[in-house]
C-alpha cells in the first residue's frame, strides 16, 4: 500500500511536469506568432503602367481587398505609375526588388512582363492582363498555373462572344477592320484570335496594326476608309489615346466595337467587358493567401473576373444613329467627364448662337 502511494505520487508529480512543458511550448508558439504579426505591415509594391480608368479601377479593387483583410496599418502600399512608358515598369519594378517589398502587383502587360525579369523570388501578382502565356512567351497559352513566382488575373472577355456582339449589332456589315498596337503582344493575340471567329460568321477582316500614337490617327482613318465597323480589343496604347481614335471614327460614321469599357467609353459603341474593379479584388484575394502562406504563388491557377456586362455609349450610339437591344446597360460617365462634356456642349451651343447673330 505504501509503494502504491509512493508511485502515485511520482506519477502525478511526472504528470504535472509533461503539462507544464506542454504549457510552456503552447505559450512559446503563442508568442512567436504574436511577434510575427507585430513585426510589421506587409509592404506591397503595385507598378500601374499608365493611368486609365481600367487600371485605376483594378489598383483599386486590389487595394481595397488588402485593407479589408489586414486593416489600414496592417499593409503598407509602395505605387508607381509609369505613365504608359514601359521602361518606366522596369526602373519602378526594380525599386521594388531593392526593397524586397512582401509582394508586387503588376498592372497591366509591361508591368508583369518587367517584374517576372526583374525578380523570381518576390511573389507577383498581375492584373490587367489578356494572356500571361502569350506576355511572357511561355509554350502555352492556355492560362491555368504558370509555376515560378508570377501569377494573377485575366482581363479577357470570351473573343467568341465578343464577335457574337458584333454580329449582333451589325449583321449586315461585310468588311471588318481590327484596329490595334504591333507592340502589344496581347493585342496581336486576341485579333488573330477574333478574326478566326468573325471568318467563321462570314465577315472579311482586315488587320490594322499602328506601331505607336504617332501613327495611331493615319491608321484608323485608313482602316475607316475600308470598313464598316471597327473592332479594338483590349489595347493599352489605345486605351490611352481614345479620343485621338474617337475623332476620325464619330466624323467617319464607322461605329467601333471595344473589348474593354474604357476605350468603348472613349471611342466605342458597345462592349462585352468584366468589371476591373472586380478583376482588382480577386487579384487581392491572391494576395492575402500569400502574404498569409495560405499558398503558394506557383501553385495558384489565373483567375478570371466571370461576371460579363454588355455596355454601350449613348453618345456614340446616338451620334451614329445605332440602336442597341434592351438587354445593353448605358456606360455612365464619372462626375469629371460628365462636366467636360457639358463645357463642350455649352461651347458649341455659344458659338452656334454667334454664328447666328
């Protein structure tokens, strides 16, 4: 009786001890992660290739996601614009390298193309961008999980369904013109890939290729002059000059069918588009499971914004004379376009009144 009691007291006494390293190691892996969450905000590097409605919205969609889920001091936002030069990507990614900021955003083509040279060991996340195969010369361009340290979220609207608009809206035009930039491969992607489409429908495409602004106005009057209706897929160099587009094709009568809101909001007549602000948040939905090691960069699939809007410019429509089905929703324009276009108005209706008198 008296060994049994012996024992039992060992045995509680080695019992306690087991639960107090237990207890020790519990409150230690405690404090580690406490020090790890204290270390500071994550430090993020976003390089925006020009500004433009789009890309602002889907910086923003990014950003906001980030905040939500780490708060306003839980993430620190590095933002360079490069004001749609590209070799301003590669001086802004490679600040960012030199920081060894927590992850990147690149917005827009030239944005990934210059951080996926400039680094492959920060995590990258694109936004923005039609084809990552295509952008980075990789064997597929099928956009699933390109491996490595690049991932991030497709801009593409269905190049099928975006011909059926186009059938839609003009089904008794013959030639078709596809206006877009030589230097942006995604924009050499998806007209060779809608041309096929539109064959299909027994259009006759012609391609019209402009290698920068300079020569932007001579080449969509040349495609005018040869077609009944444009089409322009998502082009940044187009993009950010929608206006020099919008004053030869509105004089010309040739309505333009957009691949993105913004250029059809600047030059177009109707789109088939995703939400970029939408685009933006899914691509910081990535972010968060890296930065939080819920994933891996190189084991995450392109994401694709699927919510798909068909939009339409009044304006442009009414100036053209084109009625579009009641299923299209009517772009708004923001407050500042909005009082541009007012001024413009009241200007014109002045110099009417003293042409008049």
């Amino acid at each position: 009786m008296r060994f049994c009691a012996i024992f039992d007291r060992k045995g509680n006494t080695d019992m306690k001890k087991i639960l107090a390293i237990v207890l020790a190691l519990l409150m230690m892996l405690t404090m580690s992660a406490m020090a790890s969450a204290s270390d500071g905000p994550y430090n993020v590097g976003i390089c925006q290739l020009a500004p433009h409605p789009a890309l602002d919205a889907a910086t923003q969609g990014f950003k906001d996601a980030l905040v939500e889920a780490f708060g306003e001091d839980g993430v620190v936002f590095d933002e360079g614009n490069a004001g749609g030069d590209t070799a301003n990507c590669t001086t802004i990614i490679d600040g960012f390298v030199a920081n060894s900021v927590d992850l990147i955003l690149a917005n827009a083509t030239p944005a990934v193309q210059a951080a996926a040279s400039a680094t492959a060991d920060i995590p990258v996340l694109g936004t923005a961008v039609t084809n990552y195969g295509v952008a980075l010369e990789l064997d597929t361009t099928e956009d699933k999980v390109l491996g490595g340290n690049v991932s991030g979220t497709s801009d593409l609207a269905p190049l099928d369904q975006q011909a059926e608009m186009l059938q839609e809206l003009f089904p008794d035009a013959k030639n078709v013109g596809l206006l877009y930039c030589s230097a942006e491969a995604n924009s050499v992607y998806q007209v060779e890939t809608i041309k096929g489409f539109l064959e299909d429908m027994d259009y006759e495409c012609e391609m019209y290729a402009f290698n920068d602004v300079n020569d932007l106005q001579a080449v969509t009057q040349n495609a005018c002059d040869n077609s009944d209706v444009l089409y322009i897929p998502t082009d940044n160099t187009a993009a950010n000059n929608t206006s020099t587009i919008a004053d030869v094709v509105i004089p010309a009568g040739v309505p333009v069918v957009a691949g993105e809101e913004g250029i059809c909001e600047g030059c177009g007549v109707a789109t088939l588009s995703i939400s970029y602000y939408e685009l933006g948040q899914i691509t910081g939905e990535m972010a968060v499971q890296i930065l939080t090691g819920e994933k891996d960069v190189s084991e995450m699939a392109i994401g694709f914004d699927t919510t798909l809007d068909k939009l339409y410019n009044p304006d442009n429509c009414e100036a053209l004379g084109i009625e579009v089905p009641e299923d299209y929703t009517a772009i708004e324009k923001d407050d500042e376009d909005a009082e541009e276009a007012d001024g413009e108005e009241a200007e014109a209706d002045a110099e009417a009144e003293e042409a008049a008198e």
